[in-house]
C-alpha cells in the first residue's frame, strides 16, 4: 500500500531531511579535519636528528696547548659517538676575545660549539668591557674536566712543604721575592695573588709572555716561586728540578697523589680550578644541549676517554648544563675578586 505524502507533510519532510543531512555533516568534519592534518604532515619532511653535517669546534688558543688539546680529544669522542666529523679551528687572539665574539654571533644551529677555557669566561671580562656577555650570549654544554694550578718552588729553595715555604718567605728580607706567571692577568697570575692574599706573603710579579716562558724561567732559577698548570709541571717534578709544594685544588691531584693542597696545609676553603667546557651560541635548541651533554657524560666512563685526558693533567667532570651554567656565574664573581686583589690592568 502506498502512502502519498500530502501537501502539509512536504515541508515536514524537507525539513526533516535537511536536519539529518547537517547532522551527518558535523559528524563527518572531524574525520575530514583528521585526514587534513594527516595529509599535511606527510608533505612536511620530518626533522633530521643533529648532527646532520659536520660541525666546528672553535677553540680560543693556537694548537699545541692545554685546551687546543682538550678540544681535540672531545671532537674525537663526539665525532665517533655522533657520525659527522666535528673540525677543530683555533681562532686566535685577544685572549679568547676573537673566539668568543665568534661564537656570540654565530647561528644558533649547533654546528659553531665553543671549546672555552675558564680564563675567556672569567678573567677577561673582569679586566675589560668584553664584546661579549659569559652569561647571556653562550648556552652551556658541559665541562670536559677542570685542571688544578700547582704552586711549586725551585730545586733550591731550601723548603719541602707549604708551611716551611711560609716560614722562608716571612723571613725574607723586604723587596727580595718574586714570582712569574704567564701574563699580567693570567690564571697562573691571579691564583698567585689569592695565596697571596691568604697567607699574607708579599712577593713581586714578573710577568713573561706565555706560561711556557713563566715555567722555564722557574726551572732555571730566575724566579724561585709560581703557579703553573699540573700537566707542565709534572715533568719536572719527576726529574727533581721543581719541587711541588701544594696544589690549587681542594682535593689532591691523581697525578701527584704525595702533594697536599692548599686547604689541607692550613688555608681551608681555598679552591682555585680552571676548566674547559663546550659552549654554543646563546638560544642553542634543547635537543642539541641534551645530546652533547649526554654523550660528554657518557665518555666519562670510557677508559680511554679518561686517559687521555689524564695525560694533559685534567680531572674528567662532564657536569650538566645548568650545573655548567651555575659555575660559570660564581666564577664570575671569584675571578673578578682574584683580579682585585692582583691589581691587574688591561694593557
């Protein structure tokens, strides 16, 4: 039987059948908005994981010192934990200046990182108005290790230990003792004033062009007294021709496990390291830190990771990044109070 819609059942009908095609609708747009986006993403390329091309590792110093050396042995490790070549190029000048300004400006991409040594981040700004913020332009990675200053005296002076040095030095006669160090505002300068400082000795600054003039003349008796880096003096304290008296380190160094440091020899608190770290530019993204911090921490275990850099005289570390960032900004402080107390002036 057929049931014939009438006049008035027409628009009813109409309607009816408008509502359920608006409902069907609304249910179909998000399956449409669904397929949209999927579509979308697979025209967008998916983000390849850094390193994707070779990166460079920029380092403040000319090769053949501590920190040139430092940098090649991390590019080494990451270059084989990340699979892209990672070149060191040595930017020299201006005690890190040049590097560092470098490295300010560069694209935040992480393919320009930044070897630095404490003296760039600590010292210099603290002497000059630097072009460049420690703090503000840098993100910080991780410090490869830190390496503790080693006050040692030449073979003839009759003393054997920090406090016989104290007693020898009080007895001198006015005007008569110096020391050497790399330059006016070197580390090896300012870790000298802050012992200094402490233990109330006066002595003269003889300042040489470069820590490996300041230690020859130490070894030939020019000056009798100074701070050097641990790696440079231990040869000679093999051979007897230096006789190390403490070290700047609140712990003993491994490498000269016999030397007490200074703390320990009755100045407590006294704490003077300088490390080397990997910077980026300032706003370097997350997963660029995350990954070269994570693989630096990871070479922390490998054996011939550590060994050679024990052979350039350094205590692994491989801290994280605010931990990096947390020593940066005391550093700032404590250097700036080092270059107080030493009087040193930019030249």
């Amino acid at each position: 039987m057929r049931y014939p819609i009438n006049g008035q059942s027409r628009p009813l009908a109409r309607r009816l059948t408008a509502r359920l095609r608006g409902a069907l609708s609304l249910m179909a747009l998000p399956l449409m908005l669904a397929s949209t986006m999927l579509a979308l993403l697979a025209l967008t390329p998916a983000r390849a994981a850094w390193p994707e091309r070779p990166v460079r590792v920029i380092v403040p110093y000319a090769p053949g010192g501590n920190t040139d050396g430092i940098a090649r042995v991390t590019a080494q490790a990451l270059q084989e934990a990340l699979g892209q070549p990672f070149v060191v190029e040595n930017r020299v000048g201006g005690n890190g200046i040049v590097a560092a300004e470098f490295v300010a400006r560069a694209a935040p991409d992480g393919y320009t990182l930044f070897l630095v040594a404490q003296p760039v981040f600590s010292i210099v700004p603290a002497m000059i108005k630097a072009p460049y913020d420690p703090v503000t332009d840098f993100t910080p990675i991780s410090v490869v290790g830190t390496n503790p200053f080693v006050f040692s005296v030449h073979r003839s002076v009759p003393v054997a230990s920090l406090t016989e040095w104290l007693a020898w030095a009080r007895r001198a006669p006015a005007g008569s003792l110096n020391y050497g160090s790399g330059s006016v505002g070197s580390s090896s300068h300012l870790v000298m004033a802050l012992l200094l400082d402490r233990t109330g000795v006066r002595a003269e600054h003889v300042p040489y062009k470069g820590g490996s003039l300041s230690l020859q003349a130490l070894v030939a008796g020019e000056v009798p007294m100074g701070f050097n880096n641990l790696s440079e003096v231990i040869p000679f304290a093999r051979s007897g021709e230096l006789k190390p008296l403490a070290v700047s380190s609140a712990a003993r160094a491994r490498q000269l496990p016999t030397v007490p440091s200074v703390a320990e020899s009755g100045y407590p608190g006294f704490d003077v390291l300088t490390w080397n770290g990997l910077v980026g530019p300032a706003r370097l993204p997350a997963e660029v830190v995350e990954r070269a911090a994570a693989e630096i921490r990871r070479r922390m275990s490998d054996a011939a990771f550590l060994q050679r850099l024990a052979g350039l005289g350094v205590d692994p570390l491989g801290n994280t990044p605010a931990e990096f960032g947390t020593l940066i900004r005391a550093d700032r402080t404590r250097w700036a109070e080092a270059v107080r107390l030493s009087g040193a002036k930019a030249d």
